[in-house]
C-alpha cells in the first residue's frame, strides 16, 4: 500500500496539467492591483499637470494685468477675478467647463495675490531679481484640489488626495 501511495504521489509531482491555471490565479490579481495603480497615479499625475498650468496662465496674466489702464478705457475689470476664471477655465470669462474635473468657483480654491507680496532683489549679497529697484512685486496664484480618485484609492483605503500648487510671477507696471 505504502507503494502505491508512493508511486502515485510521484506521478502526481511529474503532472503538468493545471499548473498554468494555478499560476494565473496567484499571479492575476497582484497584476491587475499594479495596471490600477498604474493608471490611478497616471491619472493623479496628469490632473496636478493641469493644476500647474492654469495656475502658470493665471500668474502670468496677474503680472501683465494693469487695472489702471482698463479703468481708463471705461471698461471695470478685476485682475485677480479673471486671473482666477484663465486658471479655472482657460478663459477671461469663466465658462465652458474647468481644466481639472470639479475644479471650480464655487469651492474657491484658487488665490492670485497681485502686487502685495514684494521680496528684495537682493538678499544677502546674492541677487534674487535683476531690478532697478531694491524691491521686486510678485503675482502669486495659489491653488489646490481635492483628488478623489477613480475608485483604487477608495478601494485600498486612501480618501481623498489634497493636491497644492503655486506659481509666482515678477509683477510688470507700465
């Protein structure tokens, strides 16, 4: 008897059949948690790009923006409110739908700070900003979203992601 337990467990060692389907089962779940994953922090990656660049367009358009030279011409116009709609939408007035999904002006997530934060060009010996001045103004355009993901996060455990970005610009007088 001891045999035949014996001489059937060697056969049963030799047998192939079965083992690719044991394999994918080990192997198929740890791979599709990693595609996910992939996917998620490709995914993450790509709304903080966005962020950046409406906060970029934002600053960059809160630098050149003269409120004196718009006031002269009749029209009224508040730098920072339509700094606020290009880093949301992409645009002067505000429409169409946001750079970033949920991103918008009704939870207010985006600061542009024009012309209240100057720095010294010159700090320690060490020029900072080339100016003619001693002390260089800066547009600042702070912004952050709340990233919930599209599901993994959730899944593993993680809640919502609070992405934070900044961009400064040198404020230009004319």
């Amino acid at each position: 008897m001891f045999r035949s337990i014996a001489r059937q467990f060697r056969k049963f060692r030799k047998d192939q059949r079965g083992a690719v389907l044991v394999e994918m089962t080990i192997v198929a779940p740890v791979m599709l948690v990693l595609c996910a994953g992939v996917f998620e922090f490709g995914n993450l990656i790509h709304d903080k790009l966005l962020m950046q660049a409406g906060l970029s367009d934002a600053a960059r358009y809160g630098a050149r923006c003269n409120t004196k030279l718009y006031t002269d011409a009749g029209l009224a116009i508040n730098c920072a409110t339509v700094a606020s709609n290009i880093a949301l939408y992409g645009n002067v007035g505000g429409t169409g739908t946001a750079r970033v999904p949920g991103w918008n002006t009704q939870s207010p997530n985006v600061t542009v700070t024009i012309g209240t934060n100057c720095k010294d060009a010159v700090v320690s010996g060490v020029t900072q900003y080339r100016s003619v001045t001693p002390q260089v103004c800066v547009v600042r355009a702070d912004g952050t979203y709340a990233y919930s993901g599209v599901g993994l996060l959730s899944l593993v455990g993680i809640g919502t992601i609070t992405l934070t970005g900044y961009h400064e610009e040198r404020l230009i007088r004319f």
